[in-house]
C-alpha cells in the first residue's frame, strides 16, 4: 500500500516504512543509541531526498530513544546529571549545525557533505570500536571481565579542572569534555540528522570511563532533547520535515525500541560494543560504495517544491 508524502514530494509503500522505523528502533533500544545514522541512510537509500531525509529522521530519533529511555528509567540505569550536563552542550551545537545545514543547503553541496560525514564519522568510530571490543572479549575469555573501566584507571580527561561528581555513573571528572561531547553531538544532529549516540557513547565508555550499563539509557535520555531541538530549529529554518513519513516511522520505532530494550539486557558490554561496532562499519562501506559507483541517471531534473511541469 503506497502513500504520498507531501514534503518529499514521492509516494512510497507504508509496510516497508514502518518495518524500517521497528529495525531502526530495535536497534535504538539495543545500543543506545538514536538510530539517525541508520535511518537517514535508509531514507537515502529508498530515494528520499537527503534534506528532508536527515530533517525527518530526527523525529524517529526521537521516538525511538523515549521509548528505549523509558525502558532504561524503569531499571534505574540513565544518570540524568551527566545527561543534562551534555544536553547543555547539545543544545548549543544544534544551533551551529542547522545554521551550517541551510548554509550547504544554499550552496547545492548538501548531499554531498552530508554522505561524506557519514563515510569518515562511521568508518572511523565503527573500526576502533570493533578493535577494542575484540580484545576485550579477547581478555574476558583468560580474565572473565568484559568491561572496560577497571579501578584505578584514569585517562587524560580525568587530569581537566571543573569538576564534578556524578553518583549513577560513580565518575569524578571535569564538566569540559562532557559540555565538549554535548557540542559535537548536536552540531552532528543538525548537519546528519543523527542523534549522535554512535558518538556519545564509545566517547561515554572510552574517554569518560562510564560504566557501559549506565552509558546506554542515559545516551538515549539525552538523544530525545538533543533531536527534538533539532526537529523544532529545521522546521522553522528550511521546512523539510515530512510529518506523514515522521509519523510512519515514530510508529515502527517506538515498537521497536521496547523489544531492543529487553535484548539488550541479555548481551554483556563487550559483545553489545562489537555488535553496535559491525553495524556502523556496515552503514559506513554502504554509503562509501555508492558515492565512488557510477549511478545509473547520472543527471537528474528536480523542480524547486510548489512547482509543476
């Protein structure tokens, strides 16, 4: 059964939309994270235009990390004082990326950054997390421990001033690189249409030193602010969020992200980060391939939206 979406100006099946939204909000709930850098690509891929690809799928964000960060709350693993230390943060960066975004917008050089970023951000996050993960689930055989933060290891953050306690995550570190985290987290959510969860949380576990069951529920906790500001700032600004595609797939996600949820909690933290570490890089080869393969229409005709032949 096909609809028409009136922002992106095509009309696609409502089944595959949904099952999309559930995949992507499955893997929310799983990893914690807010499945933008799955589900812009996705739209990408089922020839959504890529402005109102990464406008719109930060609404699915948004369903899928409430429904995931419910679950979370209900089992009392979100630390809301580092969440809302980071939200400050992402608030201000999803200022700077819009901006950016409408910038690139005007230029004509959208996609091509947009699809860049994702090949470079994917490629590298995803190869160090697999390799981390692999030798720790390596160490956990002949030690029995797959968690990354051991007592008494500090990392360079550890030595910045400012800082503060926060108790659900037993961490004792400065505000910086928290605040710092926050930034780039919304500027990415602005610029990709990403809820910048692939970056929060190998940065929460490898430079923050938070324990993995906390990282999870309190990256989604953030997510959902972070992605609704960026919803709110491209609606007002360039006017791409598709509301009839944002509903189909909030619709599959929030589903989703409950089943997730509950599939994660059967996975120590070592396989969950090379799982999540096998996915980016898989989303990061897809994107790269199709910007060096020849298309088949190397050129397109697209009118300017209100515009008929």
């Amino acid at each position: 059964m096909n609809l028409y979406l009136p922002i992106a100006e095509i009309s696609l099946n409502v089944f595959v939309l949904v099952g999309m939204g559930a995949a992507v909000g499955f893997i929310s709930g799983l990893f914690g994270v807010g499945g933008g850098f799955l589900i812009t690509p996705l739209l990408i891929f089922y020839n959504i235009p890529p402005a109102v690809a990464v406008a719109t799928g930060a609404n699915q964000v948004i369903a899928a990390s409430f429904s995931g960060a419910l679950a979370h709350y209900r089992r009392g693993t979100i630390d809301f004082k580092l969440g809302t230390v980071l939200l400050i943060g992402g608030f201000c960066g999803s200022l700077l990326g819009v901006a950016l975004f409408t910038l690139l917008r005007r230029l004509g050089q959208l996609d091509l950054v947009v699809s860049l970023l994702y090949v470079v951000f994917l490629g590298g996050i995803g190869g160090l997390m697999l390799v981390e993960s692999l030798q720790s689930m390596l160490r956990s055989q002949s030690q029995g421990a797959g968690e990354v933060r051991r007592p008494g290891q500090h990392s360079w953050v550890h030595g910045l001033p400012l800082k503060m306690r926060f108790h659900r995550s037993k961490l004792y570190v400065s505000v910086i690189p928290v605040l710092v985290l926050g930034f780039l987290i919304g500027l990415l959510a602005g610029i990709m249409g990403v809820g910048g969860g692939f970056i929060a949380v190998p940065a929460m576990i490898y430079l923050l030193r938070v324990p993995t069951s906390v990282v999870i529920g309190t990256s989604l906790f953030q997510i959902i602010f972070t992605a609704a500001a960026t919803t709110i700032l491209q609606a007002a600004t360039n006017r791409t969020v598709d509301v009839v595609l944002a509903f189909l797939l909030m619709l599959g996600g929030v589903i989703g992200a409950q089943f997730g949820a509950e599939a994660g909690r059967r996975l120590r933290g070592d396989q969950l980060r090379a799982l999540l570490a096998l996915l980016v890089l898989a989303v990061g080869i897809r994107l790269g391939i199709q910007l060096v393969v020849t298309p088949e229409e190397p050129f397109t005709i697209t009118l300017p939206t209100g515009e008929t032949g």
